[in-house]
C-alpha cells in the first residue's frame, strides 16, 4: 500500500477472524508508529444490515474507504449448515453483492473477501488448489454457503473485466481461537468441543460425548495467524485469483486428535467416546498452500496444541461474554 491515506473497512469485523485482524493491528501499532498511517474501522452488524443495500451504502458514504476486508458472512457448523441451507444462500448473496457494489461504487481500490475450503467440490482430487473452486458441486450438507461462497469470485472476475476493479479471495480453512461463536446449536467443531466439555466439567460428568467418528480430517488455523496473512494479503498480493490461506497439509488433525488436545487444555479427566449416530460431514478437505508458501515462505503458523491451550485458556476466562 502506498503513503496515501489509507482507510481500511473490515466487514464482520466483530467476528472471529475480525476480531483476530484486530488484536494483530493493535500489537503492529505498539511496535511500528508508521501504521498509524492506516485507519483502520471493524463493523460487526450493528453498524449495518450488509443484507440491505441502503444500510450497505450508508456505511460506505459514512467511512468512505480505499480498502476492504470483507469478511461479513452468515457463517455456521456443520449441523446449522444442515438445517438452513436457504438462509445461508440468500443472506450470503445479499450481502457480498451490496458489498462488492458498494466497493465498485465508493471506487475502493483493494478488496479482499473470504471463501472456504469448505465449498470446494464434493468429489475432488486431492490435495485441492486454487484452480478447483467451480469443478462440481459441494458436499449437500452446506450447499447453500458454499454456492453464495463461490459467486464472490464471479463478482470479482466481473467487476475486473468490466470495470477494472482489483477486487480479489482468500480461501481459509477451518478457523479457531478467540471471540469465536461457541454456541451449541450454531457453533463449528472446535469451539463447540471446548464449550461442551466446559459444561461436562463442570456437571461432574465423567464421559464427554463427541459427535461424529472422531475419523474425519481438517486442517486448522490460529485466528491470530490468518488474521496475520489477512493483512499481508491485503498489502502485498495483487492477484484477483483465489488463494489459500491454511496450514500445511501435514499438519492435517483427525476431530479425535482436536478434542485431545482440548481435553488436555481444559485438564478434563474424564473419558472421551465417540456418538457415531451424528453426522461426519466430509471426510477430508485437504487444501495445498503451496501458492502461498511460493509468495510467503518463512510464515511460521502457531502450533495447533498452543493455539488450542491460548483458546481454551481465553474461552474460560471470557465464558460470560461470548457467544453462546
Ligand atoms: P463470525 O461468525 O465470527 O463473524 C461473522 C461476522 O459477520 C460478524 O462480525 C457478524 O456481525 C457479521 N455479520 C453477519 N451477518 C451480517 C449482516 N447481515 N450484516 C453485517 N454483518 C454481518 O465469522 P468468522 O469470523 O468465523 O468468519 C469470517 C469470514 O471467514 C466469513 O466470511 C466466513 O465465511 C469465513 N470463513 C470462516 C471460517 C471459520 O472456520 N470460522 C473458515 C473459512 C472461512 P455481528 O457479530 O456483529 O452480528
């Protein structure tokens, strides 16, 4: 990014990942006063409805910004996924529609917006990159996220072949870490994990339940780290190709080595059992970062058992705050 003024809009910047892009520009301020140059707003859906275009231009007349992480999105589990796949298309193509419009219209000249390895096709080679977002349908349990998903890229080619626009994606995959949704009817797995086994705890209870196999694999990122990739994206990558932003594909957890290492952070003595009953989901997801390592090679992404005692330490000490 150049001297100019520079405003960045953060979309969904109470969330999780908003809330990480955050802490990591508050940590840059303390060290680097040059930052200062930046003005940085985070706008949760208090500050407005993205689903309406009037309160979406509103937002964008108020702040007028040159930048925007767009990362507002209506985002779920598994199970939430299951039962609301209509909700989760029409909101989603709502508001990343009047975003990209609004940025088009306010002349904002980077955005980068938010995919997920999530809606990759069902039926893949493996590992997934960046060429593979439109070839086949997803998984049919989140079919409505991962459509509304895929078309932001759409909107991006277009809006760079008509209009110029350098509107580009990241791809994350899963997410954790602090201000996370830890609901129980809404949450994703890992969040869900150190909620409910927080409760078991402190039922006495001495079994604690996980939904699923326990078999299915993911890759897991630190919301500290992507929010750090974020905002390299946003500085240094000018493509308006989709790029992934995960762990290395070694670094690849089963659902029974995660809810382990949250056992051990929550010093959960009890044993774990598998309700084979309840949905898997997609046995694998695997995603390469090799175009992201080829761009940033010496990234050093937390270690998932620290990330996951950082989570668990924060979730306990902020349980009266967060989403439940
Ligand atoms: P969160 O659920 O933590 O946050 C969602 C954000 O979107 C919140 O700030 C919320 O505002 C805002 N939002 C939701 N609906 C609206 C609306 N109608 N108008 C305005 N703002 C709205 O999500 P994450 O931080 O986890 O996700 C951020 C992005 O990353 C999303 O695009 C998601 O799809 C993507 N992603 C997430 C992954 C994950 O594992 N979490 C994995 C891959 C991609 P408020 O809270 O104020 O209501």
């Amino acid at each position: 990014m150049g001297p100019e003024e520079i405003v960045v809009l953060v979309t969904g910047g109470s969330g999780l990942v908003g809330q990480g892009i955050k802490s990591i520009i508050e940590d840059e301020r303390q060290l680097d006063p040059n930052t200062q140059k930046e003005q940085w707003i985070f706008c949760g859906s208090k500050d407005a409805d993205l689903r309406n275009k009037t309160e979406t231009e509103a937002l964008f007349e108020k702040y007028k910004p040159t930048h925007v992480i767009h990362l507002a999105a209506m985002v779920g589990g598994l199970f939430h996924n299951m039962a609301h796949n209509l909700d989760f298309f029409r909101d989603n193509m709502s508001i990343n529609d009047n975003v990209l419009y609004a940025s088009y219209k306010y002349k904002v000249k980077k955005v980068v917006s938010c995919l997920s390895t999530c809606i990759f096709p069902d039926k893949v080679t493996y590992p997934i990159d960046e060429t593979m977002v439109h070839n086949g349908p997803p998984h049919t349990s989140n079919y409505g996220y991962s459509y509304a998903k895929r078309m932001i890229d759409i909107l991006n080619r277009g809006y760079h072949d008509q209009h110029g626009c350098k509107f580009t994606s990241v791809i994350p995959c899963n997410v954790f870490g602090p201000h996370d949704n830890f609901s129980l009817t809404s949450s994703h797995v890992i969040p869900a994990l150190i909620r409910r086994m927080d409760d078991a705890m402190n039922n006495g209870d001495s079994t604690f339940s996980v939904w699923g196999s326990g078999t299915p694999l993911r890759q897991f990122i630190y919301s500290l780290d992507i929010a750090k990739l974020f905002v390299w994206t946003l500085r240094h990558y000018d493509s308006i190709e989709p790029l992934i932003l995960s762990v290395d594909e070694e670094d690849e957890v089963s659902i029974s080595k995660a809810a382990e290492a949250i056992k051990k952070a929550h010093g959960f003595t009890g044993e774990i059992i598998y309700d084979t009953s309840k949905a898997d989901g997609q046995y694998k997801k695997t995603a390469s970062n090799k175009k992201l390592r080829l761009l940033y090679r010496d990234f050093t992404f937390t270690p998932f058992e620290q990330a996951i005692h950082e989570t668990v330490t924060w979730f306990k000490e902020n349980r009266e705050h967060v989403r439940l």
